[in-house]
C-alpha cells in the first residue's frame, strides 16, 4: 500500500474544496444551462425522454433559455417523473444530475 504524504494530503484537500465550490454553485442555481446538466446521455440513461427539454415539455412547462431551476417543482413536473424515470420526484433526478455533472466536469 502506498505511503499518504503530505503533498497528497493537500491535492486530497484541494479536490475536496473544489467539489464543494462546484455543489455550492450548483445549490445556489448557478449557470449551468439545462442541457449541460442533464446531458442527452443522463436522460436516456434515468428517463423515458431522449432529452431534458422533451421531459418538460411533455410536464406541459415551457422551456426557456432562462430557465429557473427552483420554479420548475410543479405538480406535473413531479408526476412526470415519478412515472417516467428512475427517480422519485425533482430534487432527488436534480441531485444524481448535480453529482455527475461534478464527476464529469470537475477539472474544469
């Protein structure tokens, strides 16, 4: 088993802050378009829709470039979801999308 430095300690320490930077952002409904956050991917992965956009409309919300992520927990948002994805209701779809988006992007 490799020895824990102190240099290691650090890099371990400087990722951990940057993480939590980044889901400090995304808490506080940073400017993450949509379509970053829920990739193509992530939603034929976890839903029954080929994208996010598909999936609100569908919700019967309207999709606009300025979306606000907070305003989109309406009813038919959660009933949508609850039916036809993997999640159980919007923050928890919203919260897998925030950890992966951080997976994927957390270099930058």
């Amino acid at each position: 088993m490799g020895s824990v430095t102190l240099n290691s300690i650090k890099e371990f320490k400087k990722s951990l802050e940057k993480v939590d930077s980044q889901s400090k952002g995304l808490k506080s409904g940073s400017n993450i378009p949509l379509p970053d956050l829920f990739p193509d991917k992530f939603m034929k992965k976890y839903t029954d829709f080929a994208n996010i956009e598909r999936m609100l409309k569908v919700s019967g919300l309207e999709v606009t470039p300025k979306m606000n992520l907070e305003k989109l927990n309406q009813k038919s948002l959660e009933e949508t979801i609850q039916g036809r994805t993997m999640f159980n209701n919007w923050k928890e779809m919203l919260l897998k999308a925030g950890r992966e988006y951080i997976a994927t992007h957390g270099d930058e």
